[in-house]
C-alpha cells in the first residue's frame, strides 16, 4: 500500500500537471494536448502488453525494479522541460510506468481466500485513492508559494521511497508455460465484463484529467492551488467509495456498477449546464463516486474469473488493453474539444457511457454466477 501510494502519487502529479504546463506555458493547442496525454498512456500500454506480459515472473520483477528506479530518476528532470523534451519525458516516464501498476495489482490478487482477497484488492485501490487526495492537496499549498515547474522537485522524497520498497514487492507463482499459451483472456466473459465496467468511467475520467482543469480556469478563471483542490474534493469523494467498499465488499456486482453509471451519466450532463465554479466543483467532486467504485469492482470481477496461476497474465492484458484505449480518449477530446468547445464535449461524452450501459447489463445476464 505505501509502494502504491508513493508511485501513483508521482504518476498522477505527471498527469494531472503536463495538461496545464502544455497550455499555459508552452502555448499548445487543445490537439496537441490531446496527443500529449495519449502518448503518455500509449507508451504505458505498450510496455504492459508487449513487453511485461511476455516475461517469466523473475524477469518481470527485475523490469518492476529498474522501471521504478528510472521513473523516478525521469519525473525530476520534468523541471527542465520545454517544447520539446516534453514529449521526450512523457513518452519514456509511460513507458516505464507500464510494468509498475500490473505487477502490483498482482501481488495484490494472489491470496488464497476470496473474502481475503477481495478486501486485499479494495485496499489496494484505497490506497490509490489515498494518494490521489493527498498528492493534489500537497500540489496546492506547494502551488501558493511556487510555480507547476518546480512541484516536480518537490516530489522526489516520493521517488526515494518507492524505489527502496520496490526490492519488497512479492510475485506470484504461475504456470507461465501452459497459461500463457493456452490462455485466452478474451474469451472469459468475467474479462469482457471487467473491461466493460472500467470504459464506462475511464472515458469520462480521461477527459476530466486531461481537461478538467483547463475547463475550470478557462470557463472560471480558477487560479492553478484550486486546480489541484478540485482534483483533491474529485479523488476525496473516490477515496470515501473505496473505503467503504472496503469494509463492506460488494456482493452484487450489478448494483455497484449500475449506480457508478448513473451518477457518471447526470454529472457529466450537469457539468455542461455549470454556470459557477463552485458549482462544478461540487459536480467534480460528486463524479469522484463512481472513479472511487469502479476499479475495484473490475477488479473483484477479474479475481471470480480466473484462478491464482491465470490471474497475473489477465491482469496484464486489463491494464494494457485501458492503457491502449485511454490513448482514443484524450486524442478525440482534443479534437472535440478543438472543435465544439469544452462544455459540449462533456455533454458528448455522456453517449458512450450509456452505449456500454447496455453492454454491460447484457454480460451480467450471461455470468450471473459472478455475483456471488
């Protein structure tokens, strides 16, 4: 949990802070931001799918330590950054960030116990969402006194701290042979189902990374601290799901995920129809539920789909295959963004959360078993 605080904490300091630099210090346009944010998820999924899923698990856990090790020594140079080695950063920092998060989800997912397990995995997630809290609060105060160049530096007690805890993550076993070859994670509907469940919200939340803050200084003239508070109240509202998720682990998968929709779809209308910023900060905040409910749900349905041997390889494939879709969603928001203004592109990105509604409800219905 505190490897995973200390690493996603960084990472989303990168996310949340290259959007702003990219318009209000180097002058780009809303594609070109756009683009940014999709290389940066596009190199993490090329990692994650080419090359970390193919390794044994002792090479793997080599790549986790060095990847670790030349992330962190990468986020601090982002202080040098301009027009051009931006891409040069964003691209090499996803890259290696691809074979962090899979193995440490996978390590998360090895118990034996399912009930165990299950609350292991909604921990984990709290853990996430905890850095995501507390990473944009230390933002803001640090924004009060210096500018968004220099919050890079301030994180490097982060770096120090995962790189040393990185020697401690555990690796399952697995049949790395016959489950790899045999294999075919496509085919498990408890997969299709996982995969589902998290587009419906990593669309929207794409966008809101990429463009939440920008909306919010241009539409409001928001200063840059409460930026990064509004980041906070958004994750803040995420972090309480997990938690209770993690004290009460959904049995009914169905009824979590159908409340996550529901709530995504309203706020991203009402987003639309905002006319103060403290008005979409109270929208942001209220879409944090269904960020907070999400991923752990598709986790919990990803851990009743496969067994121990099989759970690493289809975790790999979860994350690679949201690492590769979340490059559509920032290119076409930029795009959309460039072309019908900030406000309708939230209002347009209600469509497809209502499309995989329905997908989903129709897996349900073929694997009623993984409610149970």
């Amino acid at each position: 949990m505190l490897l995973t605080f200390s690493v996603r904490a960084s990472n989303n300091l990168i996310l949340t802070t290259i959007p702003l630099i990219s318009k209000y210090d180097l002058n780009f346009n809303s594609v070109e931001i756009g683009i940014l944010a999709a290389v940066a998820v596009g190199s993490t999924g090329i990692m994650s799918a080419l090359v970390n899923s193919r390794l044994c698990p002792g090479k793997r856990r080599k790549l986790f330590i060095s990847s670790i090790i030349i992330y962190m020594v990468l986020e601090p140079v982002f202080y040098f950054s301009n027009t051009f080695s931006i891409w040069l950063l964003v691209i090499l920092s996803g890259f290696f960030f691809g074979s962090v998060m899979p193995n440490i989800i996978s390590s998360a997912g090895t118990i034996k116990d399912k009930r165990t397990r299950e609350r292991t995995l909604t921990l984990y997630t709290l853990s996430l969402s905890a850095s995501l809290v507390i990473g944009p609060l230390i933002e803001s105060f640090i924004l009060l006194y210096f500018n968004l160049y220099q919050l890079f530096l301030f994180f490097i007690p982060f770096g120090i701290i995962a790189i040393v805890l990185s020697f401690k993550i555990r690796f399952p076993e697995e049949i790395k042979d016959k489950t790899k070859k045999n294999l075919n994670v496509f085919k498990n509907p408890g997969f299709r189902l996982s995969v589902f469940n998290n587009i419906s919200y990593d669309t929207p939340f794409a966008l809101i990374l990429t463009f939440g803050g920008i909306f919010a200084r241009t539409e409001f003239n928001a200063p840059y601290s409460f930026v990064e508070l509004l980041l906070a109240g958004f994750f803040g509202l995420s972090f309480l799901s997990r938690f209770i998720l993690s004290y009460r682990p959904a049995k009914k998968l169905y009824i979590t995920t159908t409340v996550s929709i529901i709530i995504t779809i309203i706020g991203l209308i009402l987003v639309y129809f905002s006319t103060s910023l403290i008005l979409y900060f109270v929208i942001i905040c209220l879409l944090g539920i269904p960020h907070g409910l999400t991923f752990p749900t598709s986790l919990t349905a990803l851990s009743r789909s496969f067994n121990e041997s099989e759970i690493s390889v289809a975790n790999t494939y979860f994350y690679a295959l949201m690492m590769f879709l979340a490059v559509i969603v920032p290119s076409m928001a930029g795009l959309m963004v460039y072309s019908v203004g900030l406000r309708f592109t939230f209002l347009l990105f209600a469509i497809p959360v209502i499309i995989l509604f329905g997908l989903i409800l129709r897996e349900y219905k073929r694997i009623p078993e993984i409610n149970n």
